[in-house]
C-alpha cells in the first residue's frame, strides 16, 4: 500500500507518518527529511536547498522527484507514506511515473484538515531530539522527564530554521498557492480521504488506520 499524507506546514504529516511506521511496517519519505540531511551533509542537492528552504519556498521539482525515485528503490515490498511530496501539478504528474516506472499504485490521499490559526502555535513550539529524531512540542508533546528524550534517553534538542513565524507564513502561502490545487487531481481518481487534523495526535492516527483498513 502506498500512500500520499497532504496538508498544510504543521498539520502533523510527519507525525502521523511516523507512528504508521511503527504500528504498520511502512516506510516514511519525507522530502523535508530528506533535504534537511543533505543540507547538513552538505551535498550539491543540500547546499541548492539551503537558501530556499530557510525562505519557506519551494525546492525544484527536478530534485525532490529524483530524491522520492532514488529512495523508493531502497524500499523492497514495504508501502510508502509520501510526507511532503508531492507539492505541486508537476510533482505528482512526476509521482504517477516513478510510481508506474516500479509496478507500484497509489492507494489513498490523506488530506489532514486543520485551521491554519492553530499551525503557528504547533510549528514553532516544535522541536525533536537531536540524537533520535523524535518530536516533541513545548505545549502538546513534552518529554516525560524534562529535558530527557523519551525514546532514547538524549538530552539535546534541536529547532528547525525554518520554524519562526515569518517562515511560516510563506511557507502556508506556497501550499495554498502551489499544493493545495492538486487536490482535485486527485480526487478526480476518487484517492481523497479527509482526516480531521484538529482533534488529538492519537484520534488521528485511529482515523488514518480506518482508512488504510477500508473502515
Ligand atoms: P517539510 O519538512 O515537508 O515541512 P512542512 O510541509 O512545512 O511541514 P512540517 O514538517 O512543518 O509539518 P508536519 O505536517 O510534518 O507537522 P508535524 O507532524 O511536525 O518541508 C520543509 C521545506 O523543505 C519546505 O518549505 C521546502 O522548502 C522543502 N521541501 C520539502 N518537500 C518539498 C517538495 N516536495 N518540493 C519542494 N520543496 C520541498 O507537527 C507539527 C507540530 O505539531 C509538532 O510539534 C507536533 O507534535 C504537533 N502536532 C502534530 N499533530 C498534532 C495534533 N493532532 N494535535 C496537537 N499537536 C500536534
Ligand atoms: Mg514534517
Ligand atoms: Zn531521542
């Protein structure tokens, strides 16, 4: 099964795609991800990236669909959660064909309604732990014991530099102009489910999983 969660910066796509990863034995590609480690490892993808994403606009379609191909190849059977990708007309035209191009179909769109108030508040009270990658947010997911990672027991933690307001605001304003219309590509083919991405992190894991069940 392979699968495309959709919404806006903070509507908690990486979040749900990591609990499917544990519960369901898929895969998460995030493009985000994925570029925020080339950035780091200072590849030519990354040092392109760097200046674009600290703006909040969007990467090249080139690269990010050459990243999503290069990644599902390591895949073997496991099911694909796309977690930012596609993101816009080009990107999913480009989906269709590496998705073909690997005898792989996409089976649901899962868009995550929310209301865009509330995403400030979640985007920059967000941070992870730098050793394991788990997310934490200073009001709605802090860590059991304060400054202790829950996962791995780390004690550093780290932001992202394109969480503060200014940032996130362009970045909304590129998924209203740019994602947000290929919705109707999709639901043209009948793939899109709507989740509510305003209720708790649990209820909306439980609402993905009725889909992927067919609930
Ligand atoms: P990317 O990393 O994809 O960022 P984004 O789309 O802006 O989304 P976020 O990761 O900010 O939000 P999320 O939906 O994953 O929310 P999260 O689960 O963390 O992209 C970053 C940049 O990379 C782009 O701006 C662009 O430059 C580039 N890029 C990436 N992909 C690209 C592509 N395909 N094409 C071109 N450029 C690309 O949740 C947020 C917070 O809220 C967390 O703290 C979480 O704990 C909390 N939370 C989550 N769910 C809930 C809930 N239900 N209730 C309460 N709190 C919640
Ligand atoms: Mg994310
Ligand atoms: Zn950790």
């Amino acid at each position: 099964m392979n699968i495309i969660l959709l919404g806006p910066p903070g509507a908690g796509k990486g979040t749900q795609a990591s609990r499917l990863e544990d519960e369901r034995g898929m895969v998460q590609l995030s493009t985000g991800d994925m570029l925020r480690a080339a950035v780091k490892a200072g590849t030519p993808v990354g040092l392109k990236a760097k200046a674009v994403m600290e703006a909040g606009e969007l990467v090249s379609d080139e690269i990010v669909s050459g990243i999503i191909g290069e990644s599902l190849d390591g895949l073997g059977e496991k099911g694909a959660i796309f977690d930012g990708y596609p993101r816009t007309a080009a990107q999913a035209d480009s989906l269709d064909t590496i998705l073909a191009d690997r005898g792989r179909t996409l089976d649901h769109v899962i868009e995550l309604v929310v209301d865009e108030d509330a995403l400030v508040e979640r985007i920059t009270g967000r941070f992870t732990c730098a050793n394991c990658g788990e997310g934490y947010h200073d009001t709605f997911k802090q860590p059991k014991v304060a400054g202790k990672c829950d996962q791995c027991g780390g004690t550093e933690f780290k932001r992202r530099p394109d969480d503060n307001e200014e940032t996130v605001r362009t970045r909304m304003a590129e998924y209203r102009a740019k994602t947000a219309p290929i919705l109707p590509i999709y639901e043209a083919r009948g793939l899109v489910k709507r989740v509510d991405g305003m209720a708790d992190i649990a209820e909306v894991t439980a609402a993905i999983e009725a889909i992927l069940d067919g609930k």
